[in-house]
C-alpha cells in the first residue's frame, strides 16, 4: 500500500564562506552594462580551495541530520549524491558525505550525474523509493553539490560559449533534501510528471576542469524543453492551466533572466497572455523564487531546488499552494512537476536561515578574487597529493572559525581527508 504522501521533510542550502559583487566582477572585466542588466545577478559565491563538492554537501547535509534522533537518522536508507563536479571516475561522494554524517551502514550509496537535471533525477528516485513501500517509514537523502569552472576548452565553432558572462553567473553550492512520507516542507503530486529529453551539445565538460559550450543553443534547448515538458506533464494531469493551477513556478535558473524569457514565451504560448499581464504575473507567480538565486548563481543541479527555498520563504502560504517546477540539465533532460507548499513549510523553511547564512559570507574584493581562482588550481580533478592552506584569505578563516564546518585539509594518495573548523 502506498503512503498518503511523499517528498520533502527537510532541506536545507549551504553557499560556502565567501561571495563577490558581480556588478564589480562585470565592471572589472568591461561587460558591456545593458546585457549584463539582462542576467538578473547581484552576487555570486565563490569556492575556496579548501571548499570541495564533499564538504558543500556535508555542511548543507549536517543541520537536517543534527535535527533527526538517532532512530530517524538510522531510516535514511538511500543516499544520492547528484553532481557534475565529481572528484573520481569511480568513486562517488556519497561514500565521503555517508562518513562525515555519521550514518547508518544499512545506506544504499550512488551518484546521479546528467547535468543540471540531476538534482530532479535524484530527488524523483528518492520519493519512487519512499512510494514503493519496500520498506515502510524510511527516508532518502538527496544532496546536490557543485561548483563551477571557468577555464573554457577551445572546441571550434560548435563549442564557442560567451564565458566572459558565464563567469558572473556561475556559482558553488549545495542542496540537502530529506525525501519522506512526511512531506513537511513539500509534497508531490504523485504521478503529475511530465519528461522531455534528446542529445544536443549545448554545453559540456568535456575535460575534467573545463567547460565548453554554446548559449545560444543552450537557451533554445531550454526554451524548448519548459514547453515541451509542460505538454507532457498536461497530458497526464487533466484540466491542467499554466495560468491557474500553478500559484507559484519555480524554474531552473542559469540566470533569473533566462527564466524571465522562459515565463514570458509560456505566457505567451499557452495563455495567449500581452506584455502587460506577463510582467505582473513574473513579479506573483516567479520572482520570489529568484530571491536567493540571484545571490547565489548558477549551482547546476542542486539550482532549481534553490529557487524552490526561495518560493516558499518568499511566497505568501497563508493558505496551501501548488508550486509548478520546471527542471532542466543540458545534454539534456527535462521535466515539469508539481506539489504542495503550506504555512507549517514556510515557518520550517525560514527556521533554517538561509538568508542569514548568505549575509555571513565574506565578500571578496576583485584582487582576492582573482587571486583565490589562480590558487584553486592546486586542487583539481585527479590531484594526489596536496596540503591545503586555510589563511590565503585570512578575513574569511575569521568568520567561518567556531561554525562547526567541514572543510578539505589535504589529499593523500588520491584520498580526500576533511576537518571541522
């Protein structure tokens, strides 16, 4: 027998320790003003050297598992890391971010990686296991950690992106999602999914610390895809209305004016809906989700989740709400889905402080910033041994000192060794 219900109970965001102004970034790197106005941005977080898609996960994972007694702990019975910053071609994270949480040995452990799908991936694996019943009350964790790279491969002209404003947009974070039959936070419309998926190179890691692309078919593809998908999920859901049924749409967001030309088309598409009576509808129904993404950047897989913490804390539940979500990862894969947010979510939300962990960040000045992207490279994909120095920014060593995080002190022999701070 299925339960009643089935999704989030928990979720939690981790930003890292420092940012930087991406209005300064753009001014320092001679951004043409009015195309960078387009992006929506205002900050971005920065990954330290000593910051890895291990110890994101953990410190986005640690708060949700602190709050469980070791009986609720001991139910988590999957763990799925989904990420495209992977650090071994075998071994997954999940293995590092299953030991620092302390969890129980009875775990199933893998990886998800499909681009900035992954977080959906692994989110809708989580809530089928929780659905199945296989084994009654226990719980699914599902982290999604990544952090960008900006050292674009010359692929010819099919692979040319404008990385000059990626940069801006690209961020390093990670999102902890506890998938249960007490959905607190939200819960799904079972069966209310619709997919879309086919291969375009529209952007790729084609190397393990690099990017190529081309944004001009990335934004197509995506465009493509939100209608595309929202098709599919309206074939399954009768009487379904972009315009009604959806109080709220959280979206994917690469950038909030992606998602702003994205809503826009919809409207457009499926309401018929003039300019006018699409700005009012993007600024109720889309804005309060951009809220904490336009602080952030672009955190692939774990961003449509980002924007989902910003709908509920921003949103106005006083009574329940459905959330519309469109999901995208490039290569690519897309789906279009849907659940319910009430006042009980908002309050567990705003209780996890998200807007009090990005104000304590420490914001970089654009000489530290570029000194920290040159240090990063010390710690790559395949490094084997290196020590990690935690003063390279000294101010930022101060505020994170006595918070309790984890983060990368060396690696030896290709293993990754952690401490808290």
């Amino acid at each position: 027998m299925q339960p009643r219900a089935a999704g989030i109970e928990a979720i939690n965001f981790y930003g890292g320790s420092a940012y930087l102004d991406v209005q300064t970034l753009a001014e320092y790197r001679g951004l043409d003003n009015e195309r960078f106005a387009n992006l929506l941005m205002h900050e971005k977080s920065v990954a330290l050297p000593f910051e890895d898609p291990v110890s994101f996960a953990v410190n986005a994972a640690k708060p949700i598992v602190d709050a469980l007694s070791q009986e609720e702990r001991d139910r988590i019975e999957v763990l799925i890391t989904c990420t495209e910053s992977g650090i071994d071609f075998g071994k997954s994270l999940s293995t590092y971010v299953h030991d620092y949480l302390g969890l129980s040995r009875g775990c199933r452990l893998f990886e998800v990686k499909n681009a900035c799908y992954a977080g959906t991936a692994g989110f809708q694996n989580a809530v089928n296991f929780v659905l199945s019943q296989v084994s009654p009350g226990a719980k699914g964790l599902v982290v999604t950690t990544d952090i960008s790279r900006f050292k674009a491969t010359e692929g010819g002209e099919a692979l040319q992106e404008d990385w000059s404003f990626a940069e801006p947009s690209g961020g390093a974070g990670a999102m902890a999602i506890l998938v249960s039959d007490t959905p607190h936070v939200f819960s799904v419309d079972v069966g209310a999914n619709g997919y879309y998926g086919y291969e375009v190179m529209d952007t790729c890691r084609p190397v393990p610390d690099s990017e190529a692309g081309n944004a001009d078919l990335s934004l197509m593809s995506y465009l493509d895809c939100c209608e595309a998908a929202y098709r599919a999920y309206a074939d399954k859901v009768e009487g379904v209305d972009y315009a009604a049924t959806f109080d709220y749409l959280s979206f994917h967001t690469p950038f909030g004016g992606m998602v702003k030309g994205a809503h826009r088309t919809m409207m457009r598409r499926m309401c018929k809906a003039k300019n006018p009576a699409i700005e009012a509808d993007f600024e109720r129904r889309v804005l309060p989700g951009l809220s904490y993404c336009q602080r952030v950047g672009n955190v692939f897989g774990g961003t449509v989740f980002l924007n989902l913490l910003g709908t509920i804390a921003h949103g106005d539940f006083s009574t329940p709400k459905r959330v519309g979500i469109f999901s995208y990862g490039s290569g690519c894969c897309s789906e279009f889905y849907s659940g319910v947010v009430t006042q009980d979510s908002q309050e567990r939300v705003r209780a996890m402080g998200t807007g009090k962990v990005l104000d304590d960040r420490y914001e970089l000045s654009i000489e530290q910033y570029l000194r920290l992207t040159k240090e990063n490279e010390v710690i790559e994909f395949g490094t084997r041994n290196v020590e990690l120095r935690l003063d390279l920014v000294p101010e930022v060593l101060d505020t994170v000192s006595g918070t309790g995080r984890l983060f990368l002190k060396r690696v030896n022999e290709f293993h990754r060794e952690y401490e808290w701070v």
